[in-house]
C-alpha cells in the first residue's frame, strides 16, 4: 500500500501560439520501482477502461485489454503484462542487463531504459479539458507507450458521444488521487469535447 502523496501541482504547462493552455503536465519518477507499481495499478485496477499503446509520428495504436492480466511480472527490467490468449507485451522499465552469456552493452541499457514518464491532461481548442492519460520515453527520447483514461466525450466503441458522461472520469481521479494527491477537479467537467459550434 503507497503511502499518502501530498497534491502536486503540474510540474509544466503548455500554452498554445494564442497563450491558451493546451497541457498540463506531472512528471512520475521514471524508476523501476514507481514505474512497476504504476503500471500494475493501471493495468491491475483499469483495464477495462483504458486504451493502450505507442503513439509515434505518423501511427497511434489505442488496444484495450482483451481480459484482466493473468501475470505481471518483471525480469531484467522488463514488465511483461500476460493476457492468457489475448496476447502479452513487454516494457522496459529499469536497467536491462542481459545474462551473462549475453550481456547487454551499457549504450543498449541506456537506451532502452525510460528517461521520462508524465501524467497528463490535455485541452481542447477552447482551453477546457478533454483527454486524460500517461506517456513514457525510452533514454533516446523515443515513444514506448501512451495510456489514455476514459474520456466522457468517446463512447466505449471509440464514437464521439453525444453527451458527456463524466463517470468516465473515475480512472482518472483515482490516478490522480493515488499517484498526483488530487482530489476531483470542478475543470475536469468543464470540457465540451471533440465537437464544437
């Protein structure tokens, strides 16, 4: 069990050209430990409702869980999170150092090790809220994976709704709570989606 986190502010906000907010940012300690206990609680306690995968230039990749995870385990820097059937992926998440027959080389390690890891909420063209989720880098700055929150604009089939459904804000304020000490916040309501005038 973690213990009580103080509430954090966001550690950096983007604005756009006009000055209007377009991100906010927590940094997460990119370390094994915080990182296992992290993605263990989204995938232990959300998967249901989250939306996972690398988002890099030119391609997004939004899966959802095919079941709850059957295993996650971590060898050599590596979490495997098992679906049974419904597939496995592994992430790099500490020092990756090989067996000693074969090694990895200390540039490798560097490499595939994460360099960054954020909480982040993002906005809409009209500066109100309307995506929620987690982003990690590897030690060149490359994407390993992006997890989106449910989104009260987004049906479970992944159509626009017509109307928001702001319980779908639980995974968020849960994350939040647990790993930012923030209580529910009055702005996450405020947004009025993908779709506008």
């Amino acid at each position: 069990m973690l213990e009580p986190v103080a509430p954090r502010a966001p550690t950096q906000t983007l604005r756009g050209d006009g000055g209007a907010l377009t991100r906010e940012i927590w940094s997460l300690p990119a370390e094994e430990p915080t990182l296992e206990a992290f993605l263990r609680d989204v995938f232990e306690n959300h998967w249901q409702s989250v939306r996972f995968g690398p988002l890099i230039e030119g391609a997004a990749y939004e899966w959802k869980c095919p079941s709850a995870p059957q295993s996650i385990g971590l060898l050599d820097g590596y979490l495997t999170v098992m679906f049974g059937s419904g597939g496995h992926f592994h992430l790099c998440i500490g020092e990756n150092r090989g067996s000693e027959r074969f090694p990895v080389s200390p540039a490798l390690t560097a490499r595939r090790k994460p360099s960054k890891a954020q909480l982040f909420r993002g906005y809409g063209r009209d500066g109100r809220p309307v995506t929620w989720g987690f982003e990690m880098w590897n030690g060149a700055g490359e994407p390993m994976i992006s997890i989106f929150f449910p989104n009260p604009f987004i049906e479970d089939d992944d159509s626009l709704s017509e109307t928001p459904d702001f319980t779908r804000l639980a995974t968020w304020r849960a994350i939040s709570r647990r790993w930012l000490g923030r209580a529910p916040e009055a702005i996450d309501e405020q947004g009025r989606g993908f779709r506008h005038g």
